[in-house]
C-alpha cells in the first residue's frame, strides 16, 4: 500500500507496519496501528490527508496473534498516521484486507473480512467472508452483504469503487466471481468462471 501527498508519502508493509516520510523518502519512521504490524491497505479520507484508514490483518513478527478484537481489523488516524485508533469494535470476522473509499460524498468506506488469511470458497462452510460500510469515518458498521452472501462462501479479494454507481462498489471473489453491490445491498453478477480475482481497477 502506498499513498502520496506532496512530499509526504506512506508506505505500508504487511507484517512490517507503514513507514512514514515527511521529505520525499530522505528520512522514515515506522509505525504500527494498535501495535499491529500486519498491514494491508492504507487510504486517506478524500480532501484531508491527516485522515488515514488501515486494514489489518492477524501476521505477527513472532508468529500468529490471538484472534480476539483489537487485534485485527481497521484502524483510523487523524495525525497523518503519528497515533490510530481502533473502529472494527463489534465487527466479526476481523480479518481485514481489500479495502476502498468513495470520493463523492458521503464518502463510504468499504472493507472486506474473513475469519483468517486462509480462508476460502473450498473450505466445506465456505470462506464465512463478509464486505462492510462506514459512512461516519469508521464510527459504526453496517452489513452490504444480501441474504446469498451473510456470510459469503467465496472469499473477497478484489475491491473498488464503483465509478458508475455513486456509493456502490465491484468486488471480486476467489472464485473466479465479480461482482457489482450497490449501497442498498443489490448485488448484480457483472462475470463469473474467473481465475481468483486479485485485484480490480475500474475507470
């Protein structure tokens, strides 16, 4: 993950934590978000870089952490990522990984969780995957999931905004799925028979 502002720029590095530089790369520090270095996705909250969200994961430098909360999940900073806070209060399954934010307002916030990084469509219950909205910065958390997919077999990885439905989103499955979630929770199958969607750019 990397995000740039001026000469300032964040680079995130799972189980590595984000290295932060304020002069174009001559000088870093390292910080980890709730002591987590496990670091996934890092976006800032559009027109204010100070606004920092990162998703989290379960790796640690000495092995595998417990899965309890506080220990995965996402993290918000207002200090340009100096101090974070933990806002996946509540929220199950805390894994999280893809992650997007909309720039037109209300600025949705979308996260993808699975019980583990291992979790998957072959698994006989499935991946128990499940894809989450903040419209508040990360205060509170509702479900864009529909009846199929509470929680989903398939596993996301894939996810970004969707720029012709203003606070939906595409998400792609490892199975070999995308699709199209509007902020409603109308899910539209857009293609399937896919390799793992791994990622997704949409212009």
């Amino acid at each position: 993950a990397l995000v740039v502002k001026d000469e300032r720029l964040w680079v995130g590095v799972e189980v590595g934590g984000i290295a932060i530089s304020q002069n174009a790369g001559e000088t870093w520090s390292v910080v980890l978000p709730g002591g987590n270095p496990d670091l996934h996705m890092i976006f800032p909250f559009p027109g204010n870089e100070e606004i920092l969200f990162a998703s989290t994961g379960y790796g640690r430098l000495d092995g595998v952490a417990d899965m309890v909360e506080g220990n995965a999940g996402v993290f918000r900073s207002e200090d340009g990522g100096n101090s974070w806070v933990y806002t996946w209060e509540g929220v199950t399954p805390r894994y999280s990984r893809p992650m997007c934010i909309d720039h037109r307002p209300p600025f949705g916030l979308t996260v993808a969780s699975a019980p583990t990084a291992f979790s998957n469509f072959k698994q006989p219950d499935g991946s128990g995957a499940m894809l989450f909205r903040s419209e508040d910065g990360g205060e509170s958390w509702h479900s864009l999931c529909d009846d199929v997919h509470s929680p989903s077999r398939a596993n996301f990885h894939g996810l970004t905004v969707d720029p012709d439905n203003p606070g939906g989103v595409i998400v792609g499955t490892d199975s070999g799925e995308l699709w199209r979630v509007s902020n409603d929770r109308e899910w539209q199958t857009i293609a399937s028979g896919l390799p793992a969607i791994l990622s997704i750019a949409a212009g």
